[in-house]
C-alpha cells in the first residue's frame, strides 16, 4: 500500500515491489491487481470509518507515513514499517502503535525485543497529532 518515499504504491512512479510487477494478477479490468493508490482510491477513501492503514514488505528505508482527507473529510493516517533482514538487520523490530483520544493523538515507536532497545530515528518514533477519532 505505502512506498518509502511517503506515497502509497503506484505504477505510474516507476514504484519497485508494485503488485502489477508480480504477474500474480490480470493488468487492467475488473480482476485487475490494485496498488495503494488504487486500494486508496477504490476503497480507503470512500469510508469514514477508516483512520489508518499499516502496510509492510517495501524495502529501501523500510519506512514511510502520509496523512491523505478521504471523500467524507476524515484522515487517514498511513503507515510502512518494514522490518526484513537487510532493512533493520532483522533484530525482531515491532512497531508500536498507541493511540490516545484523550489527548488526540497517535503515538508510534519501534522496539526490538531481540536487542532491548527502541529506535529513536524519526522515522521511527513520531506522532500524529490533531487526530479527530
């Protein structure tokens, strides 16, 4: 869905790792397979129910985040966390995800339990602020 350069997949930006580049799906049509802009577009943001999406299996940073207005006005907060084996040395990284309505706001670290420690870069530990639930 996401892709580490903060925008939801999609073939037309030369996006590696596009479903369209598997051939597990028809291109085009109704049995077509659907990148994050397209799953955005046909789904995500037609509900107002939806408030976040967390996707994975990108590499490169192995991370990204976007806050996108769906059709009804509400936010979507969008995520990528991918922890593989040469994108954070596959120490059993875990994204923590704490959501607080008192305080309106939505609080995400990274923790690997293998070593102890949280990683503490940007991309890694960040909050939404402002956040209408």
């Amino acid at each position: 869905y996401m892709y580490s350069d903060n925008t939801r997949m999609n073939a037309g930006k030369e996006h590696k790792w596009v479903p369209q580049n598997y051939g597990v799906g028809k291109l085009t049509g109704e049995e077509a397979v659907n990148d994050g802009e397209m799953m955005w577009e046909k789904l995500v943001s037609q509900y107002p129910n939806i408030r976040m999406v967390v996707s994975g299996h990108v590499l490169n940073s192995g991370t990204g985040k976007l806050v996108s207005t769906g059709k009804h006005g509400n936010k979507v907060y969008q995520m990528l966390a991918n922890y593989q084996m040469g994108v954070k040395g596959g120490n059993g990284y875990l994204r923590i995800v704490n959501i607080d309505t008192k305080k309106r706001k939505i609080s995400v670290r990274t923790y690997s339990p293998y070593t102890g420690q949280y990683n503490t870069d940007t991309e890694h530990q960040f909050e939404f602020q402002e956040v209408d639930f």
